[in-house]
C-alpha cells in the first residue's frame, strides 16, 4: 500500500488557531444568548398574562356592583339613579342605556309602581385582556309593583363587556343570553 500525498486541488486547509478559537468562543456564548433573550420573551407574555388575569379579578367585582345597580330601581328615584348610573357606562352603550330608561323602563315603572332588586348569583370571567374583559353574569331579579300580587323573581344570563377606561371599569355592552 502506498501512502500518496494528496493533490493541490484536493488539500484542504485548516483555519489558522486563532480562527479557530474566534469560532469556539463564539459558538459558546450562542446558546447562552438564545436562552436569555428566550427567557426575557417568556417572562414578558407571563407578566401580560397575570395582568389580564388581575384585570379581569378586578373587572368581575367592579361590573358584578353595577350590574346589581343598574337592575335595581325604584320607580320614586328612577331619574336620579340613571345620572349615577351613566358613569358605569361607556361607548354607544351609555346612551343606548338612557334612552331605554328615559323612554321606556322609567315611564312603565313609573305607571306600574315598579320596584326591582336584583343579585348576581355567579360571575365568570369568559376572556381578560388589559383593557377589555368579557363576563357572564347569572343575576336574579325580585319584582314588586301594584300590578303584582306577590312580589315575582326571574332569573337571567347576562353577557356583560366591560372597558378600562379613565381609571375605572365600565359597561360597554350588555346583552341577555
């Protein structure tokens, strides 16, 4: 067996050390970057998942009050409670809210003696996002009026959407299910 030396066209040349070592520490701080710019993006999405979260806490027990509030009237103080009320609401829905009141529920509750207490039963938080939440509501109502013989209850399920907005969580929509 002869041992031939390899051809010009076929000799491959190693990198010079100090090449070779540029290689090796490079690579060797690689891994270590990928996992921290990795972990710094893990913990930012888990800081905004556990502010939702909290938002949405926060959102339940604020919108649960009005909710209880808003279906709670009585026809002697119906007026006053609308203005009070309109600062839980927010959007196309603050106005929507007043007409029906204005133009419907006030008049009727006023002919009829209307009283109406109203209790959320059980809440759950459907979806959170920082500024916007989405709940629903199981809220009994107890009905009293001069039409009524015995005061009635009614239960409902209410869809409520509830926006972050000037500090305070309000009513951006609500709709019965």
């Amino acid at each position: 067996m002869t041992i031939t030396e390899p051809s010009v066209d076929e000799q491959v040349e190693a990198p010079p050390m100090n090449e070779q070592r540029s290689r090796f520490l490079r690579s060797r701080w690689l891994l270590p970057l990928v996992v921290a710019v990795l972990g710094g993006v893990l913990f930012t999405v888990n800081e905004r998942h556990d502010a939702n979260a909290d938002g949405g806490i926060e959102a339940q027990a604020a919108v649960t009050a009005h909710v209880e509030e808003l279906l709670t009237y009585d026809y002697r103080e119906i007026d006053d409670d609308l203005a009070r009320e309109r600062d839980w609401l927010t959007g196309s829905f603050e106005d929507e809210y007043a007409a029906l009141v204005t133009d419907k529920i006030g008049p009727a509750a006023k002919d009829a003696k209307v009283v109406t207490e109203a209790r959320v039963v059980s809440s759950g938080v459907v979806s959170a996002e920082h500024d916007k939440v989405d709940l629903l509501l199981f809220v009994n109502v107890t009905t009293r009026s001069s039409e009524l013989a015995e005061p009635r209850v009614s239960g409902s399920r209410l869809e409520i959407t509830a926006e972050y907005v000037d500090g305070e969580w309000r009513i951006s929509s609500l709709d019965p299910v």
